[in-house]
C-alpha cells in the first residue's frame, strides 16, 4: 500500500507537475492542504488536485481563499495574495475549497494513521520544536504517525524512549530528483512533514513530496524527494498576475 502525500502546493502548477510526474506508483494520494494560495494557477491546480481525489485536509490558505475567514492573521504579502486568489477562483473551485474538512482526519482502512494541516491540535499551529510536538505525542495516543504540512520544511519529530528529536532527510546530493528514505520503527511514534511542493522553505527550491509504504509485516518506510522544476515559468506567472514581486523571488531561493 503506497500513499502519495502531498502538502502546500499553493497554486504552483509547474512545481505540482513535476512532483507528479516524478511521483513512483501510488494507491492513494494525500494532500495536506493550503492547495491555493501565494502562486499563480489557483484554478489549474484546484482541477489538478480534485482529479487526482484521495484524502485533502483543509489547510489555511484554503479556508482564507474560500472566504471561510478573514485576512486579518496573514501578513500583508499572504494577504494580498488570497485577495487576488478569491477574484481569481471559479465558483465550483470556491465551493470545492469551502467544504474541505477540518483535520485531523483520519481512514478507516490506513489505521495508526493521521493526517492534519498544522498539528492534531491546531490546524493553524507551525510545528517547528520539539516540546510543541511532544505535546501532539501525547494527544493523539491512537496514531503512530501523524502526517503534517503548514511549515513548508521537510522533516519532522520522532518519539522514542520518552523524547522527541527533530530530523530531516539525508540526501546523498545531486542535481536531479532526489530521494532520500527512513525506516518506521515499531514502538516509535513520528510526525511527518512531506515538505512543500509549490513554495519550499528549507533553503532548497527544489519542490517536495514524500511517498509512504507499508507491504505486509516489513515496517513502514517513508521516502522523501526533491523534484527540480520550471521554476522560471512559475516566477513569470506571478509576476504576470501582477502578485507581489517578493513571491516570485522567494520561489528560486527556498525560503
Ligand atoms: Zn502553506
């Protein structure tokens, strides 16, 4: 069983794309949420995403973008660009992006499994240190992973012996796609952030993904990748949407 997880593709249909077609065979795809937002193709990769089906979680540019809240916690930039996503949206994408559910969700048939935007307690928190994600350990006592997107940062926190320790992939380098895969440990626990596809923040442009896989008794393993990608055509339809400037420079830096 391979899952697809997906998370923070924000409208980049160039970097969605490219992880795509990278993407090794796959039953199922997740999405972690915040599909619009920032970038330029919100209605591209709306009908790109809905075709592919499998599990979405609501994330919070999608909840702002469907005009389910108010602008008022996004900085100005984040801002400016849900604004413009909302006169952009055709209306069944509007309707489709509203009734996303709330995380956590989880599926029957993947049981010890969550998946969640922020963390399993806040769909808006940014799970970045490990006392935060010690705090999820303990509430969530029925998964064992917990899928999570929000931070833009591939990576995330494993519990074991009674402490969390933050990792992110090791890659072995390399210009092209990239892969870099980890062991699940029984006993253990893990929060997973596949990374972002449409607008990295981990000083690596290159977009991200991850693929989950569980055959028969052999422990999980989680791979992660780098995909290089029209990175160029992506910062040109920013900029032609007349997006701000600062959104389509941060798209070649990672960050
Ligand atoms: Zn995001």
């Amino acid at each position: 069983m391979r899952l697809l997880l997906l998370s923070d593709i924000h409208s980049n249909l160039e970097a969605l794309e490219a992880c795509l077609a990278a993407a090794p065979a796959h039953d199922r795809v997740v999405n972690l949420g915040d599909v619009v937002g920032y970038n330029a193709s919100p209605n591209e990769v709306c009908e790109r995403v809905r075709a592919l089906g499998g599990v979405v979680v609501r994330g919070n540019h999608d909840r702002a973008c469907a005009g389910l809240s108010d602008l008022s916690e996004f900085n100005l930039v984040a801002a400016m660009s849900a604004r413009w996503t909302q006169t952009m949206l055709q209306p069944e994408h509007t309707d489709w992006l509203r009734d996303l559910p709330q995380g956590p969700l989880w599926e029957e048939d993947l049981p010890g499994l969550e998946f969640v935007h922020g963390s399993p307690r806040d769909e808006d928190e940014y799970l970045l240190t490990a006392p935060s994600a010690l705090l999820d350990f303990g509430l969530c006592g029925h998964s064992n992973v917990i899928f999570f997107g929000h931070t833009h940062l591939q990576g995330g926190f494993v519990y074991k012996a009674g402490r969390t320790q933050y990792f992110t992939p090791s890659y072995s380098g390399g210009k092209g796609v990239i892969e870099s895969q980890m062991t699940l440990v029984p006993g253990e626990r893990y929060l997973i952030n596949p990374g972002s596809v449409g607008q990295p923040r981990d000083n690596e442009w290159r977009a991200a993904f991850a693929l989950y896989e569980r055959d028969g008794d052999a422990p999980p393993t989680v791979t992660f990748y780098r995909v290089p990608y029209d990175v160029q055509q992506a910062q040109a339809r920013v900029l032609a949407a007349n997006l701000p400037e600062r959104l389509a420079i941060r798209l070649a830096l990672g960050r």
